[in-house]
C-alpha cells in the first residue's frame, strides 16, 4: 500500500498505520506514521475518508487488510489475526457532537472514561477532579451536558477523553459545533492541551485555519488515498491537488511546460511563468508536468482590455461569483483559465463588479510559482513535501 516502501514502519514512530477499508461507496487505503506528541491534521472533502480512518484506529470500522502499532504493540494485524476490540483499545476519542452523556453531571462524565477502564470508582472520581481543575470545569462539575455551552462541552469532552489516560488522541471536528467567536477562544486552548499530551493525535478538520495554527503536520485525503503530506507551510505553498489549493486559497492550474516556459493547461489556455522548473536541465524531453500556483491577489482585474499591458499573461473571463470575506471580496470568474480574484470592495464598487460582468484578467510571469506534478501521491506523514 505504500508508494515509498516504507510499509509504515519507521523507528521512532508512536503511531504506524496501513489499511484497506472497503466499503460500497469508498475505498479507505492508506499509509503513513505519526511520531510521539505529534499533531496531525486529517484533511478531505465530504466522503474521502477521514471519519472513517479515525474509526478504524479506534476499533469502531474494520478494514480488511492491514495493520496498525501504536508504540510498538499491534492494535491490528489482519494477517496475525489480531484485532483489539475498541473497550481495549487505549484510544482516546473526541467525536464531532461530542456525545456528552445527558442523564450525568460534568464530573460523572469525566469520570466514566476511567471507570470503563476497570478503575475503582473512587479514584476514577480523583481522576476526574485532577482534569476538571486542568480545563477549568471545577464550578462546572455538578452541571449537566444540556446545561453547558459549546465550548464548555467540547472541554468536558476532551477531559473526559483524557481522563482514560490514552495512548493515542483522536479528535473527529473538534470545533464544528462553535461559533466562530468561541471557536477563536478554544483553538489556542486546545493547542496548549494537545501539546502537553504525549502520544501521537489525529485531526480531523475542514477547517484550513484551524488546521494551521494546530497542526504540526498535516494529511490530506482524496477519495480514500493520501494525496498530500507534510508540514502546513509548505502544503499551503504548493499545493498538489485543486482541492488543497482550493483549501488554502490558491488557483492551481495542471500542465504542460516548455522550455521557454510556456505552460499549455490541461483546461484550456496558456500561461507564462519566469523561467522553468529547477530540474528543468535534468530532463531528457523539452517539456514537463507540472502545476502552476497562482495567489488570487496576484491577478489583476480590468472591466476592458488593457492597453499597451506588460504582464505576458492576459485573458478574458466571465465574472460567476462575489463573496465578502472579511475586508476583501472574492471574485469568481469563470474563462480560460477559470480563476478566483480578490479585490477590494472600493474595487467592486468602481468597477461595477457583478456575476454576469464580462473581464479581463492579468498576472505577471513573476508571480506564478511552478513545481513539478507529482506523480505519486505522497505515502507517509513524517516525509517533508
């Protein structure tokens, strides 16, 4: 299943995963490692995968082939005939809606993590208060879930996952149930816990700021295969797939380029970048694949065709979209190629911006990043980008 032969086995690694899930709609394969006190940020669209790997490490799905260690001890191992049941699985797992028990107090909540565990219920009670004072619940404690807000419940629920003294995290859109202003407040909150935890967790996000300020690396998942890996700065520098780009707010245009460079798009039209690809010299032909990254405030807008224009790359669109976001607004223009632009509302409004609005776009050869297409999606987490 791994693309580099590492089959997820690296020394060090706290965890080491590699499944096949097979269901009717999806196909889960996947193979990477995740080193001690590693953040890691699972990414994808809707129904690539991700909820369904964080339930398969928790014991929850069944794959039907592979194997997973976490530190070292097989949590599965298809062709042993190993599979730890999930009550025996020491995982620690935060689910979207949290799934607070509603008939129990804060504390009782808290406590039920240990007390699953075997320990007496006592001292499961002494657990509970040593993490109720960690994430300031204290004067929550006697509270049940109906009576808590989001982000109070969504710190009960991570104590609780931690009560049970886990050797893996996962945390399944920890945040999608916030508000963006509580979700401002508990992202650095729960960073600062997450790096105190010693074992390797998992994120599952949609969210790419979240992903960002969270994260020590991330994972992103298309279609049930890892398509990117690596530390966020140089993901969000250059993406691999549309989706990635889309993610981290880039235009990313697949191609062919030329020596001169040139790069003939896989959807139509032609862009001029300076210079090419590094590795341009190494190659045995005169053109290469490649993807070519474009910042949305990059492109310049104009309502007619410019005279007398410098920047080699021009072409003419038609105006699909405007968004508001924060203090610009995003222009969504459909043409050859189809790109995102950002503007300022002053702009819009002078320039009588609206879907419909037929324009033309510029960008200079300077400003358009090139790198190689990748080939092969990248296999394991801990590999640089």
């Amino acid at each position: 299943m791994s693309t580099d032969g590492t089959g997820g086995t690296e020394p060090g690694s706290a965890l080491q995963v590699s499944v096949r899930v097979q269901r009717e709609d999806l196909v889960l394969d996947v193979d990477f490692t995740v080193g001690p006190s590693e953040v890691v940020a699972v990414l994808g669209p809707n129904g690539a995968g991700k909820t369904t790997l964080l339930r398969t490490l928790a014991g929850l799905s069944t794959p039907s082939r592979g194997r997973i260690l976490l530190h070292g001890q097989p949590l599965l191992d298809t062709e042993r005939g190993i599979d730890c049941p999930p009550e025996r699985r020491p995982v620690g797992y935060v689910f979207q809606n949290y799934r607070l028990f509603p008939h129990l107090s804060v504390r009782e909540n808290v406590a039920f993590a240990a007390r699953s565990s075997g320990i007496h219920r006592a001292q499961a009670r002494r657990q509970a208060e040593h993490w109720l004072e960690r994430f300031g619940l204290r004067t929550l404690a006697a509270r049940r879930p109906g009576q808590l807000s989001g982000g109070q419940s969504q710190r009960v629920a991570l104590a609780r996952a931690l009560a049970a003294d886990p050797a893996l995290l996962l945390l399944d859109e920890p945040m999608a149930a916030l508000d963006a202003r509580t979700k401002l407040e508990v992202r650095s909150e729960l960073r600062r816990h997450l790096a105190d935890f010693a074992g390797p967790t998992l994120v599952v996000t949609h969210d790419p700021l979240e992903a960002l300020v969270m994260a020590d690396r991330l994972l992103v998942i298309e279609g049930g295969r890892i398509v990117q890996a690596g530390q966020p700065a140089d993901i969000a520098r250059r993406p691999a797939t549309e989706y990635v780009a889309r993610l981290v707010g880039l235009n990313l245009y697949p191609g062919l380029q030329g020596l001169d460079g040139a790069i003939d798009l896989d959807g139509g039209g032609r862009l001029f970048a300076t210079g090419a690809p590094a590795d341009a010299r190494d190659r045995p032909t005169t053109s290469e694949r490649v993807l070519a990254a474009l910042r949305p405030s990059a492109i310049a807008l104009h309502t007619s065709r410019p005279e007398n224009s410098s920047p080699r790359n021009l072409w003419e669109g038609r105006i699909t979209g405007v968004e508001l976001l924060l203090e610009r607004v995003r222009i969504e223009i459909s043409g050859s190629p189809s790109a995102i632009v950002d503007v300022t509302p002053a702009a819009v409004a002078e320039l009588e911006l609206a879907p419909g609005t037929r324009v033309w776009l510029s960008a200079k050869a300077t400003e358009i990043d090139v790198y190689p297409d990748p080939a092969e999606p990248v296999a394991n987490v801990g590999e640089e980008v």
